[in-house]
C-alpha cells in the first residue's frame, strides 16, 4: 500500500489529507488558532465536585470548565498532585532530581472523586476529547507522553508491550531492552512502530520523551493556574509520528516555512525517508493538483456512490450516526443473496474508510441489505472488522442482528469532520424557485425588440438546451414567430454551460451583445 500525505497550508490553517493507494482516507483540519487539542498539558483548578457524577469541572481556561470523571484520575492521582505542588515551588536551578520522587500509593477504583480532589488544588491535566459542541474539554490524569516507538507515563514501573506485536521473541527482546534504559518512575508502553528496531533507535526516542517531561518541570515552576504547560506536537508532525513507516512514498506541502519543518522533523525520526519531502509550487492549488477536492465533493456528502451502482446514505443524529446501505443498478452475484452479499462486502469497505475520513465517533448502526444465511452474516461481520482494522481510533463491531442492522462503536476524540458540499443553485440563489417560463420568454423578445430597434441584424439567442428545445417546438415555433416579426433570421442557439433561465446574445460576427 502506498501512502502520501497532501499538506495545504492557508490563512485560516492547515488541511492534511492522507491517501493511501491514491484514495482518500484521512482528513485533517488544525486551525492556526487553535487550542485544547487532545494530548494537550495544562496546569488546571478544580471549580466544582459533583459526588452524583463522581465527577469535577476542571477550569483550563476554556469557556466552559472541562470534566474530569473519576475513571480519568488515573492510580496515580495522589502522586500526581504531590509532583504538581512540588514542581511549582520548586526554586533550584536544574529543577527536583524525578528519579527521587517518592510516589504515593494508588487509589481504590471503587473510590469517591472528593476524596482525592476535595480541597480543590491545581492540578496537571491532559486533554482526552477536545470541546464538541456544547460540551467542554474531557480530562485525564493519566499523562502519557507519545513517541514515535513508545509512550512514556509517569508515576509507575510498568512496561507494556504492544498487543500487535504477535512474535513471543520479538517481545521479550523488546523488554529487555526497555528494563535496560528505563528511567526511574516511569513506565514504558512499546509501540507496534518499535518491532524490529535496535536499542539505539528506542534510546533515541525515549531521551527526546524525558526531555519533554523536563519541559514540563520547569513550565510547571511558579505557573498560575489555569495555563497551557506542554502542546501536543502539530498535527501534521503528530501524524507522521504515528503513520510513518516503509509504505509512505510522499509527502507533499505547498508552504516553503511548513516543507522546512516537515523535513527537518523526518531528518530527526527517519533519515532514510527524508527524500520523500518535496515543496509543492506548481501555481494550481495542491488539493486540486492531487485530485483531492474532487473525492471531498464525493464523499463528504448525504448520499456516498460505490462503484458497483450501490450506494450508502449517511445521516446523523443527536444521539448516533445511521448509515443505510442501498443496492445498485448493477447485478453483482448470480443470485439475490449472493447480490447482497457481494453489495454488502463492497459497502463494508467504504463504511470502514467514511468513518475515518469523516472522524465519526459513538454510536453507528448501520442498515446492510437482508441476507438470509448466517455464514454469508459472519462473513460481512469478518470483512467489517477487517476493514477497520487499520483504524487508530478505538473500536468496537458487534454481529449482525435479527432485523440486519450492525452496531459499531468509535472513539470520538474531536468533533466531526463535515464538509458542506452543496452549491447554491445559480437559477434560484438557494430560494428553490425560477421565474416562470412564460415571463422568461417575455424577457427574452423583449430585448430582442430593443436589439431590432438598435439596427442589429442577423441575431443570435444562446440559451439552456431545455429552453430551446421549448423555444423551437412545433412547425410554427416561437423562433419562426420572432423572425417573422423583426423582418430577419433569428437563431436559437442551445449552451450546455448555462444554467436554466440564462440567455445571451450575439450578432452575426459572433459577438455579444451586452444590453
């Protein structure tokens, strides 16, 4: 699979779109103002305790206080609140030595939020879902630090290694090497990214974690509560983080400023990929060069086409998303569970890519086309989980039920990408109505009597192909009726490019005639 990443930069931001195979599968907006990003450090003051909810508002400087559950504290809370304290006292030159930090012993699951955060302290809180509608930001205590090949979290000694990584040796290999370069007091998640790679590699990216997490002592040091304390890297950085392996084949960007960053950034974490990185200055826009606004205008709106002739209706609600999958023109089995079948498969792996493009989250049930055999049910249920399976968000598919209908479940980590991609009708300014046909005609004799009177000669209307078809009907048309009266040959003229009631005239050189 061949992957590019397509950066525009704009006044207003800018649009990351990932493609892999050339299709468009991932689109990124990050606003040049923006903030409360997820991954985001902030040194926050607990406003509010509601012991009904188990639950604070947390004030971060948003407009609204953020929520913090209880769930989110972490085991560590106490020992967070404790490094906290001590980090914004703190008075030495090089900040308090972590490696000597006691930490405190960890709270009950089953424990009341009052009980840790009653005396309302400041506390260091990291952003799990950004603010969605009118909800503000959801917090945790639970810092993690990503890397490109392992996630730093203080406070603990665990090593934890990706469930991806399936070789028994490649693991313990793996966790060896991690015991062996482990900080105190802080414990380690291996990524899937980290198989195959060398200590130096993993040494590399765990120093550049520990680094961050010194940023975060000395930011810390005489703040004042609310205030930004550490920002999660820029999106387009923090994808490549992420995605970045052997399959990436290109990255493009149109900012001379951004191209510098992007590739001194690929220098530091891949410097065999470092080639792949080129400024885009071909004078069109980049999303247009790459085909990419047309795939937004395909797939961003109500109704999604599939190639077959089927296609997928998207609609959503305050409490989920509903996606109906429709069969097409196209007969694509021999018989009609097998139509379905096929339909259904194609429809699965769509879905699995709208919900990435689309960054749809919670609830999705979606409607497949009635099958009636069960393998053919496991089958569809196996290809859905498949097709998601490259998904990074959080995820869930239940099996099929009795009425059709799958349940899906995605983490929703920011609000939804959508995309208007409907134009205002150039006929009706958007009112849903165009004057009447009859008045149209009038319109238009009524200029062609002021063209006669001015001498033209030889005129020419050009006109929609719906209004000459109208205006040419019948042996004794209304064109013949317009040249009788002006004593010369008028000619109706059908334009593809005009909308309805558009209409122009010319002479007999061909030119127009602006009235």
């Amino acid at each position: 699979m061949n992957k590019e990443l397509v950066i525009h930069v704009a006044l207003n931001g800018v649009d990351i779109a990932l493609l892999e195979d050339k299709k468009l599968v991932e689109l990124h907006h990050e606003k040049s103002d923006a903030s409360f990003a997820v991954g985001d450090l902030y040194l926050g003051k607990v406003k509010k305790i509601i012991p009904g909810l188990n639950a604070a508002f947390v004030d971060v400087g948003f407009e609204k206080d953020a929520f913090l559950h209880y769930t989110d504290l972490s085991p560590y809370a106490r020992s967070l609140l404790k490094f906290t304290q001590s980090a914004m006292q703190d008075r030495s030159a090089e900040g308090f030595d972590f490696s000597r930090f006691e930490v405190e012993p960890e709270i009950i699951k089953t424990g009341k939020i009052g009980e840790v955060l009653g005396q309302r302290p400041n506390v260091l809180v990291q952003i799990l879902k950004e603010p969605i509608a009118a909800k503000g930001p959801r917090l945790s205590c639970e810092i993690s630090l990503p890397g490109r090949f392992v996630v730093l979290t203080p406070f603990n000694d665990v090593i934890a290694v990706s469930r991806k990584i399936h070789s028994s040796d490649e693991r313990k290999r793996l966790q060896k090497i991690i015991e062996a370069i482990k900080p105190k007091n802080f414990g380690i998640i291996v990524r899937t990214a980290a198989e195959g790679k060398n200590t130096a590699e993993l040494h590399d990216d765990l120093k550049n974690l520990f680094q961050n997490w010194k940023s975060i002592q000395h930011n810390l040091k005489d703040a004042t509560a609310p205030c930004k304390i550490l920002s999660e890297q820029a999106k387009t950085t923090s994808i490549l983080r992420d995605l970045l392996n052997e399959d990436f084949n290109r990255i493009v960007v149109n900012d001379k400023g951004l191209f510098h960053e992007t590739k001194q950034y690929i220098q530091k974490i891949a410097p065999d990929k470092v080639d792949i990185v080129s400024h885009f200055q071909n004078g069109v826009p980049i999303f247009d060069h790459f085909g990419i606004t047309k795939q937004v205008k395909a797939a961003f709106g109500k109704t999604v086409n599939l190639p077959s002739g089927a296609y997928l209706i998207i609609e959503h609600t305050e409490a989920l998303h509903v996606i109906d999958v429709n069969s097409g023109y196209k007969s694509v089995g021999s018989s009609q569970e097998e139509n379905a079948l096929q339909t259904n498969l194609e429809a699965a792996e769509e879905i699995a890519r709208q919900l990435r493009l689309r960054d749809i989250g919670g609830i999705i049930v979606v409607d497949f086309i009635d099958m009636k055999l069960p393998e053919n049910k496991k089958r569809l249920h196996e290809a859905v989980e498949n097709a998601m399976r490259i998904d990074r968000a959080k995820h869930a598919v239940l099996a099929i039920t009795k009425f059709g209908l799958m349940q899906i479940t995605r983490q929703r980590m920011k609000p939804e990408m959508t995309i208007n991609t409907q134009e205002v009708c150039p006929s009706c300014h958007g009112t849903g109505k165009i004057g009447s046909s009859l008045i149209l005609e009038d319109e238009i004799e009524k200029n062609l009597s002021y063209l006669a009177m001015q001498r033209h000669t030889g005129l020419k209307v050009s006109v929609h192909p719906i209004l000459h078809a109208y205006l040419t009907k019948g042996l004794i048309s209304k064109r013949l009726r317009w040249s009788w009266k002006y004593g010369q040959n008028i000619q109706i003229l059908p334009n593809n490019g005009y909308h309805l009631t558009e209409f122009h005239f010319y002479d007999r050189n061909n030119e127009e005639i602006r009235l």
